[in-house]
C-alpha cells in the first residue's frame, strides 16, 4: 500500500506498520545491553547479597556518562581485584582487555589511569550502605546458629599499614622510634564480629597510638538488645559494662587492672570458683576516657558474676584466668557453657587472619587516606561475601559454618569467577553453577586439633639484608661474601 502522506511520500506503508516495542522489552534489550558491556557477571549471582539499587547508574554526578568503568563495573572491578591473589590495578585493566576481547568489543588502554579515577569516583556512604545490606543479611541467614538464641557479637582490633606517603603519614603515623622515611603509616582497626556466622557488623579505623575502647564506643549502634558482648581483657571497663547493660547486652570479658574478689568478700557463692560479686565506683581522676557527668552518672556499685577457669591444655601461657559478665543467672548459664564461650573468642583472631593473611588486607595498597577507607571497606564487603558463600553451603552439607575453610573457600570463588563471566549463561546454567560452587566449598572441612600446639614462633629465617636506617636514597649498599650491610651515605 502506498503512502499517500505529506510525510514520506513513496515509503510503502507495511515497514511502518511495526509493532510498538512493550517495556518489557525495552528492559529486557537494555539489561542485555548492559551486560554485553559488564566486565563481570559476579552481580547477577550476587544480586540477593549486594543491592543493586546502590550500583544503578546516576542521571547526575561522577558516574553520569556511560562509560566502560561505570559504577557498576567499577565496583565489580573492585571486587575482583580484592579477590584476585595479585590484587594490583594492573591485573584489573588485563582482566578488563580480555573481557572485551572475548566480548568483541574495543580494546580499551592498558593504562590503569582510568580504572584509578573510576574507582576514587565510588562514594565511601554507597560502601558503607553495601557493607551493611551484607551483614544484615548474614544475620537472618545465621539466626539458627545463635548461642541460646542470642547473638554474640565478638570484638577485636587490629593493625595494618600503608604506603608512606605524607597524607597516609598525617593521618596515621608511623612508630615514633622510627626515623623518617624509615617506616609506614599504622592504622588500628577495631571490628564488631557475628560469632557465629562471622559476618562483619560494623569497624572503625583509629590510630595506633590510641586505644580500642573508643573505637567500640563508636560502634555502640550495631548492637541491639538481647546481645551478648565477648571480648578480651583490653575491655575490662566499669563504664562500658554499664552502658551495655542499660542497653540490654550483657557481656562476657576477662578480668584485667582489678583484684580477684575472694569468696569471703562476695555476695554469694553460685558454685565452685563462681561467684556474685559486686564491683564499686571507679574513682574519678583525669585521665579517664569519660566526662565528669557521665562518670557522676554512673550506679555506686555493678553486681557481676566472677567465674575463675582452670586451663589444663598443655602448652597453654596461662594456667587459669577470671571471667567477669553479666549473665547472673547460675542456672540458665552454668560456667562450662559460659568458658566455652569465652574459648570462642579465639575465632575472631582467625577471622582477623582471614581478612589481611588470606585476603591481603595487612599491607593496603592505596595512597591516600580516602581510598585507604574504600579499600578497608572493599575488603570487609568481599569478606562478608565470601562468609555468605560459606553460610549456605554449611545448611546444604548440614555441617557448622565455623568449622568449613575460609582460604579454601577463597580459591574456589577465585576459580568458578571466570566460569561466571562466560557470555551464554542463561539462568539455569547460573543456579547450576552457584551449586557447583556451595559444593566445593562444603568439601573442604578444618580438623579439630584441640591439643596443636602453634607457638609464636617464625621457622623460616629471613634474608641476611639490613635494615632500612635511612632514606632510602641516603643508604650505600656494601656487598662482602654473600653478606649485605648498608650504612649511611
């Protein structure tokens, strides 16, 4: 039929005569279209874990131009490079080249200058709302695990360093006893952990030189009522037992810069080497980490419960030690379950070691403290993710979350990811690969050794090189028969 029209005149009506695209449609085409130009797929089978709204693309502001780093694929990238085992910039932009490659795409630069800028773009409140979505989730996934059906939230810190450079220096300086340019920026990191599930709850990054009570003060708001606090002996305080009291959390810590009270100066004796006690009212003085109103605030007196645990594991430093907590109640909480507990907290060193051995968080790579924080937070998010992995895989083997390998786990993730980028996976094929990987994962189980005894101690000697004194262009290298010493220049 011909077109009769003004418009067009000549063009034979049946071409124009198509059917409208629907919006389903048009979605279905632009999600294709975005994953034809996604580095990686690890968001469609993450999607549950990480929101996607905080990934979207903006209509304004740092990621409004589409480009090949988006937020998206920035993100991802991101990710990747935590996981990888090299976790250098340069191993993305390879990644990237082969993607695009495969993809038949354009090749884009080996400089590493524009994933660099892309990845400073990521805003540190869009993180920090991903790290939190993830231990959320983590929580509602693990509820059965709970000790008595009560969360115990785990705290510790830890040390890591950076490049030195003098943003990194100013805002986390190096020891005091090192000489310039001889040493790195330190940082402490002190975070709250799920025991159960070893989900990340919150952090707080703070200085070497200052001390943790602050930086758990600070995270006061991941606890909720009904939680049980467990830490070690740096939080032995009378303030912070009361202030997580009126919040309904009860603790369990080691007693530390107080006497033993003794069962004649007790209020009562619950049973053998368990007893409620009472502790009184600090005294004020200036140099503690309170004001003189909340100190004034503080009750007269804190009923506790004291219970002493004999340690008869050979090898062990300490042949007994006291635990102070709040669970008052001798019949809910017997001291065999309570010094379990406290046994546990040694978990946490191992997800410490989790995190900066097996990830590579105890040296950071970034020069500036703001992407130092993103690079924290990348790691505590990948981290979590790995821990999810973990999580469901344990329910379908029936097996405890704890007790299947971290490091093991990594390696597999690191494996499967290239199978997960393969363009022609259809939904199928992605739950097919996800079982296939929970599988792997629950395989590999760590033996109990109760009895292993692992002394601090390094076997491997280093090499026979000094140490850096100096600036490092002030250093003369003097070689003699194999042996190296340097002196200054």
């Amino acid at each position: 039929m011909k077109n009769n029209s003004l418009y067009l005149p000549g063009f034979h009506l049946a071409t124009l005569r198509r059917k409208p695209r629907s919006a389903i449609k048009k979605l279905a085409d632009e999600q294709a279209r975005v994953r034809r130009l996604s580095i990686s797929q690890l968001g469609e089978y993450f999607a549950s874990f990480i929101p996607v709204k905080e990934l979207e693309h903006q209509g304004s502001g740092s990621f409004s131009r589409r480009r090949l780093f988006s937020k998206t694929n920035t993100f991802w990238a991101f990710f990747s490079q935590i996981l990888d085992a090299d976790g250098g910039c340069k191993e993305v932009v390879r990644k990237v080249q082969a993607f695009a490659v495969a993809k038949s795409l354009i090749v884009p630069s080996a400089s590493t200058s524009a994933y660099c800028q892309a990845r400073n773009k990521l805003e540190q409140t869009s993180l920090e709302k991903i790290l939190v979505h993830t231990s959320n989730t983590l929580q509602q996934k693990g509820r059965d695990q709970w000790w008595k059906g009560r969360r115990v939230v785990v705290v510790d810190g830890t040390g890591v360093s950076m490049p030195d450079t003098s943003t990194n220096q100013e805002k986390w300086p190096q020891q005091s006893s090192q000489k310039l340019g001889c040493g790195f920026p330190q940082a402490r990191v002190l975070a709250c952990f799920c025991l159960q599930t070893g989900a990340i709850l919150s952090y707080r990054i703070g200085n070497r030189k200052k001390s943790e009570i602050p930086l758990l003060r600070h995270q006061w708001d991941s606890f909720v009522k009904g939680d049980v606090f467990l830490g070690d002996k740096g939080f032995c305080s009378y303030y912070d037992v009361w202030k997580f009291q009126e919040r309904g959390v009860d603790s369990v810590i080691t007693l530390a810069r107080r006497t033993p009270v003794k069962a004649s100066s007790a209020i009562a004796i619950l049973g053998h080497d368990d007893l409620l006690i009472q502790w009184p009212k600090p005294a004020w003085n200036k140099r503690l980490s309170y004001s003189k109103n909340e100190w004034e605030a503080l009750p007269e007196r804190l009923t506790l419960r004291q219970i002493k645990v004999t340690i008869d594991t050979p090898g062990m430093r300490s042949q007994s030690f006291y635990i102070v907590t709040t669970l008052t109640d001798a019949t809910a909480y017997n001291t065999s379950e309570i010094a379990d507990l406290y046994y546990q907290r040694w978990d946490v060193e191992l997800f410490f070691r989790d995190i900066k051995t097996t990830m590579g968080m105890d040296i950071l790579r970034c020069k500036t403290p703001t992407m130092v924080k993103k690079e924290i937070l990348m790691h505590l998010i990948v981290y979590n993710t790995i821990r999810l992995l973990m999580v469901d895989a344990a329910k379908e083997s029936k097996q405890q979350p704890r007790s299947i390998s971290f490091k093991a786990s990594v390696q597999a993730l690191r494996q499967w990811e290239p199978l997960f980028n393969h363009a022609g996976n259809n939904e199928r094929e992605q739950r097919r690969l996800m079982a296939s990987l929970r599988d792997a994962i629950a395989t590999t189980i760590v033996i109990t050794r109760p009895r292993r005894r692992e002394p601090r101690c390094v076997k491997r000697r280093p090499k026979p090189f000094g140490y850096l004194t100096a600036p490092r262009h002030e250093m003369v290298e003097i070689p003699h028969r194999s042996r190296y010493s340097a002196k200054q220049a």
